[in-house]
C-alpha cells in the first residue's frame, strides 16, 4: 500500500510538473511573435514541429528523474527542488543547443532554446518551492503524516525522538519506540520478536534504524522484516555522536561521506566576512601605529644587541609551516635555541625592554603584516612552535583541532590572563587579570 501511494505521488508531481512546462513552453511559442506579428504556434501542427516537442519535453523530464527531483525527499528544506532543477536546465540547455542545427523554427532560433528552459527553470522552481510550504503547512495540522518506529540505543533514540518532536513539518507521527541496551537487555533474538511484533501491532510506514556498529546480523535481519511487509527503512550510522548540526555529506561514487568536523575556512562568510575585517583592520592598524612601530625598534635596537624582529616557524591552518614576525625580546646568544627554548618565570635570556613588552603585549605588533599575507587573523588560537605541536598533540587529547581555523594576534587565552609558561589544559575558574602575569 505504501508503494502504491508512493507511486501515486509521483505521478502526480509529475503530471504537475508536465503541467508548467507545457505552459511555459506555450508562453515561449507565443511571446515574442515572429517577425510580423503572427505567432509561432503552427509548429503545433506539424509533425516535425510534434517531434521536437516531444524530444524536447523527454529530455527534460529524463533529467529531472536522473538528478532525483522524484525521489521522497519530505525532510528537506522547501528550496531544495532548486539545485536539481537549474542542473537538468543547464545540461538540457546545452544538449538542445547542441542539436538545434537538425531542429525546425522556431527551434533552431538563436533565443528560443535559453527562454525555454530559463522560463521552465524559473517556474517550476517558484511552484516547487510553494508546493513544498503547502505540504509543510499540512503535515503541521497532521496530514499525510507517515507512523513512524525508531530501533535505537537509548542515546541516538533520544536524540532522533526530539528532532521528530520539534519538527511537526516532517511529517512523521511517532507511535513506538524501541530502545536496545546490547548486552544489558535480553538478546538480540529477543529484541527481534520484539520487533517483529511492533511491526505487526502498528501500521507502521517508516523505520529508523541506529543500532550499534557491532549488531550487524540483528540490523540486516530487522531491514529483512521491513522489506517483507514494504515498509521503508532509513540507517543512522553509529557515529550519531560524533556528527554535528553542520557536519557535511558528500558522495563518492555511491559511497556516502561524512565531515564529521567541518572546517570553518570553507564557509563562504569565513573566506570573505572575516578575511576583510582582517585586512581592514590590520592596514588600520598599521598606519595608526606606525609611529609606535619606529619607537619600539629604536629602543630594541639601542637597549640590545642583535635584530630588531625575530621571524619563528609557527605552525597555522591546515599544520601549515609559515614565518611569523615579532619585536625581539630575548638576547642574541648562541646557545639559545629560539624553537625549543620556553620561557619561565625570571628568565635570563629576556630583556628589561622585552619583559615589558611581553606583559604589554606591543612585540606582537608586527603580526599585523602576518594578518595581511593571510598567514594569520586578528581573532584566533594562537600558532605554537613545531616542537612544541609535536609534544601537545601526544599528551592533549583532540589539540589538533585547533588548526581547524586560522590562527590569530590574540585569542581565548590572550583574553583570559594565559601566556608563556602555562598548562594547555585550561580551567574557567581561574581569575582574569588585566596585566598577563603568565607573559614572561
């Protein structure tokens, strides 16, 4: 029954689609005239003008069915239509043109073939769209609701159980719920007649499976019962933990891919909203300062021997390698190893001049010119050393993923008092300060 009213659906989306793009082609045939005013509807009578039509609207529907536009999609957002179609638009652009020499007029014209499918596209996305708010709007009163079980572990149950809960536009109706607690519960041949039963005692249109990753045999024999009485079934992998809100999916050939911690850089608002405030705010920076620049090399120069800048690898985005710039605070001696060396409260190798810099935070001035290079933001964890990464990472559960985003002049634990010598296991508890007592 469920499979018949599937089928029954799509062919009156369908029907409607064929619908639109009859009129659509209608308007095209009619607007503009031909050249003295008369219109280009004798096509319709004619048996080459019949074919083409027809070649024409069975490309078109052909590539809507290959991109999924009729595959059961109800949990989508209502714009979702949109993509498909502006991809079989512009394929079936491409392919018609190319064959429009063999076509007849008004066919064959130069702008016939672009208004079709740009009007098509327009439409059919407009009244998809719409049509996808007034099924929303139905399911929310508790129409064309589907009855829904859930097969869960207590956990991944809650979480599928409340997002069913707070999406009334889903269209899913819950009747039962099962909760499997493994090696806890009463077997998994138990579970099984369980399940058989509930299956049996509720008309049940969907279930959503997320058992876990080692019940395997008990997953593929739940799915087994499913099919036996047509009833669609949907997998949650058993990393439900591990995936967020905004986690991406891809498909590799079939091959379903999870980013299970997205970068930051590839959102659009990252790449160009905060790379702008960047550059803006660090040619700001720098102008304003530049006095400030001057004075402080003068006084490194003259209160020390050796360079007024220090260049250190850091490690930023992506554990890319690059050279970060700083005001020298520390004696030009050679047994100093500037890559390994971490400072510690009265450290000798500082200088009166760098110690006071350090607690103001001015020697990271030059960092600007970073920021502009791209190589760093203004706001961001701040790039370590290898050596240090490399120590970090064994002894840091999960410190690698602060390489998910740029690295920045100042960031949590600038704000928060942290710097130099401190654990990398921070506590919130800790009382800020104002002047860095951890900058040495």
């Amino acid at each position: 029954m469920l499979r018949l009213q599937y089928h029954i659906t799509n062919a009156c989306l369908v029907a409607f689609d064929l619908a639109l793009t009859a009129g659509c082609l209608l308007f095209v045939l009619r607007w503009p005239p031909m050249q003295g005013g008369s219109s280009n509807w004798d096509v319709l009578v004619r048996p080459a003008g019949l074919v083409s039509i027809l070649c024409l609207c069975g490309g078109w529907f052909s590539l809507l069915f290959f991109w999924g536009l009729y595959q059961s999609r109800r949990v989508d957002w209502i714009f979702s239509d949109s993509p498909i179609l502006f991809k079989a638009s512009s394929a079936g652009l491409l392919i018609a043109e190319a064959l429009s020499r063999w076509l007849p007029a008004p066919f064959s014209s130069n702008y016939f073939l672009p208004r079709f499918f740009v009007t098509t596209l327009v439409v059919l996305a407009v009244a998809r769209s719409l049509l996808r708010l007034v099924f929303r709007k139905l399911r929310e009163l508790g129409l064309n609701a589907k009855n829904l079980l859930i097969v869960a572990s207590s956990d991944s149950g809650d979480r599928i159980a409340q997002t069913i809960v707070h999406h009334v536009d889903y269209g899913y109706r819950l009747v039962q719920r099962l909760n499997y607690s493994g090696a806890n519960g009463s077997g998994p041949d138990s579970f099984l007649e369980e399940f058989r039963a509930q299956l049996r005692a509720h008309r049940i249109d969907d279930v959503i499976l997320a058992l876990p990753g080692g019940e395997r045999r008990l997953e593929m024999e739940c799915i087994e019962e499913c099919e036996n009485l047509a009833i669609n079934v949907r997998i949650v992998p058993d990393l439900l933990p591990m995936i967020q809100a905004n986690s991406q999916f891809f498909n590799l050939g079939g091959i379903p891919l999870i980013s299970v911690q997205p970068y930051r850089t590839k959102d659009l608002r990252y790449l160009v909203v905060k790379r702008s405030f960047d550059i803006a705010f660090s040619l700001v920076a720098i102008i304003l300062l530049s006095p400030l620049y001057f004075i402080i090399a003068l006084l490194v120069k003259l209160t020390s021997q050796g360079p007024v800048f220090v260049i250190q690898e850091r490690v930023g985005l992506n554990a890319r390698k690059f050279r970060m710039y700083k005001f020298r605070t520390m004696l030009s001696r050679r047994s100093l190893e500037p890559a390994t060396h971490w400072t510690t409260p009265g450290d000798p190798n500082i200088t009166p001049l760098g110690r006071w810099l350090r607690r103001s935070n001015l020697d990271e001035l030059p960092q600007f010119f970073n920021v502009l290079k791209g190589e760093m933001s203004i706001v961001g964890p701040r790039p370590e050393r290898p050596h240090f990464i490399n120590i970090f990472q064994k002894e840091i559960p999960g410190y690698m993923r602060r390489h998910y985003a740029k690295c920045g002049i100042t960031g949590w634990a600038q704000v928060n008092g942290w710097r130099g010598d401190t654990s990398i296991e921070l506590l919130l508890t800790l009382t800020r300060s104002f002047f860095h007592r951890n900058a040495y």
